[in-house]
C-alpha cells in the first residue's frame, strides 16, 4: 500500500405456508421455527416483484396457494400498515413505496462496513498487527474498516482510503475472489504502475501469482506497494461482493511471524464468512 509505517501513540428462506407445499413464487423451504404469516408477506411481494402488475385477492390466493380468506386477511393487513394500495373500482392491490422507503433507510447502515469493522477488530486483536477490510472500486481497492495494531510501530490507513490493487496482498485476494475474465479485465483498466522495485507491473505475472495462490487460500505483497511494508490477506464473498480481509505491518515483522499470521488469518476467515453466509 502506499502509506508509509509510521509509530503510533499507544493506545431463508421461510417454510411452505401449507403442510407438504410452498407458495408458488415464494421462498424456499428452510430449516428451523418460522412464522407461516411472515413467510406469505414475503412470498406476496416477491410475486408483486414478477408479475409487475396489480392483483386481485382470488390472483393472490391461487399464487400463494392459501385459502382465499387467508389471501384477504394478508392484502386488507399490508393495506392497513400502508405497504399496499387498493383501487377504488377494480378492487386490486399493489405495494406503495413504503418498503422501499424502509429498504432505504435499513441500506444507510451499511451491512458491508458492520462486517468490516468486526471482522478486521477480530483479526487485529488475535493478530496484534493493523487489520483491514476492502472492497474493489474500479481498478483500486477500498477501505470499508479498519482495527490499528497494538505495536508502537505499526502501519495507519483510514476508512475510505484507496490504494492500487496490484501492490497490495488484499487487492490480490479480491482479485482471487474474481472469475479469470473479470480479473483479467480489472488488471487492464489502467496501466499498472512501479511503485517499488518489487512492484508486479505485468499483467500475466499477476494473473498467473493470483491464480496459484488460490489454490494455497491466501495472498502476500512483500514491498510491492512500500518499501519495507508487508501484508498477507484472504477473501470471501458477502452476498455478491467480494470482500477482502488482510493484515498488513513492517516487512521484517509480519515475515517473521508468518505461519502463525496465516493460521490466525484462516481462523478469522471461516469465523466472519462463516457466519455471514
């Protein structure tokens, strides 16, 4: 990465809503208590979503399979709360804007910077070095959250900061979690700069380096964005992103301690991913 080290101060699917049967256009069956009523009010707006027209309660009943007195009681709720409307003549329904005004509000607390800022305070605090967490942006990486190390010498970024992803371990592992033709085209967006004299500038050479270290689970950058600083990262997937997680302090440091950074890194991987999944 860029910045130098510096020294710091101390410091599902829901269940058929009948026995043995699932709506049609609903979720799928999943394991575990779940509650019929919140399953149908789910199921209804994922059909609203593919129909994309308004209904009737007799077209609800016979999508959902429920009893058409059950479909009524479901629209006249929703109607009640205001996330449906009702026309006047037609008797029809269709949502209002209210779920997605509350959709909007729940998207403000970003649930990629809540992951973030846990996983890379987890990782920091069993590791003892600065930790991150990052996302692709373009052909650059960005800081979602960050957890400091508790060495006096240690490496500082800030939440928000990008750095070029071909001299970082975690923008390597984001493009490790790509399939081979998008991280082919990432890689040539722009032209790859020296930023050390242990900088991979072609292509190739870090397409062929990513993809074996996918086979090994892990990714490095020994003094390729700085001199003298050093990171080892994983990646995993949150939803449809790709999101990296990586250690990153003084080369001499980290190098050192290698295996049991990697253990702790692995560790961390199947704790935060795992339970994001």
């Amino acid at each position: 990465m860029a910045k130098a080290v510096e020294p710091a101060q101390p410091a599902e699917a829901a269940p058929p809503v009948r026995r043995g049967r699932r709506p049609r256009g609903g979720p799928a069956e999943a394991s575990g208590t779940t509650v019929p009523a919140a399953a149908r009010a789910m199921a209804l707006f994922e059909i609203f979503a593919r129909e994309r027209r308004e209904l009737t309660k007799s077209e609800v009943a016979r999508l959902l399979d429920i009893p058409e007195s059950s479909s009524s009681d479901l629209l006249n709720t929703l109607h009640e709360l205001g996330y449906v409307s009702r026309t006047v003549t037609t008797r029809r329904f269709y949502p209002t804007g209210r779920l997605l005004a509350v959709a909007k509000s729940i998207a403000e607390n970003d649930a990629l910077s809540a992951f973030g800022t846990e996983a890379s305070g987890l990782l920091a605090q069993r590791s003892g070095e600065t930790a991150c967490c990052a996302v692709l942006a373009g052909d650059r990486i960005k800081v979602l959250a960050v957890s400091q190390g508790r060495h006096r010498l240690r490496y500082v970024i800030g939440v928000g900061d990008t750095f070029t992803i071909h001299g970082t371990a975690i923008g390597k592992a984001l493009l490790g979690g790509l399939d081979d033709y998008d991280m082919s085209r990432t890689l040539r967006l722009k032209a790859l700069s020296r930023l050390t004299d242990g900088t991979k500038t072609e292509p190739r050479e870090l397409e062929d380096e990513v993809r074996s270290h996918r086979e090994l689970g892990w990714y490095q950058a020994v003094d390729e964005g700085t001199v003298g600083v050093s990171s080892f990262a994983v990646s995993g997937r949150i939803g449809d992103d790709v999101v990296g997680l990586g250690i990153i302090g003084p080369t001499d440091r980290v190098r050192s301690s290698q295996d049991e950074l990697l253990k702790i890194l692995h560790e961390v991987k199947d704790t935060v991913f795992g339970s994001a999944s």
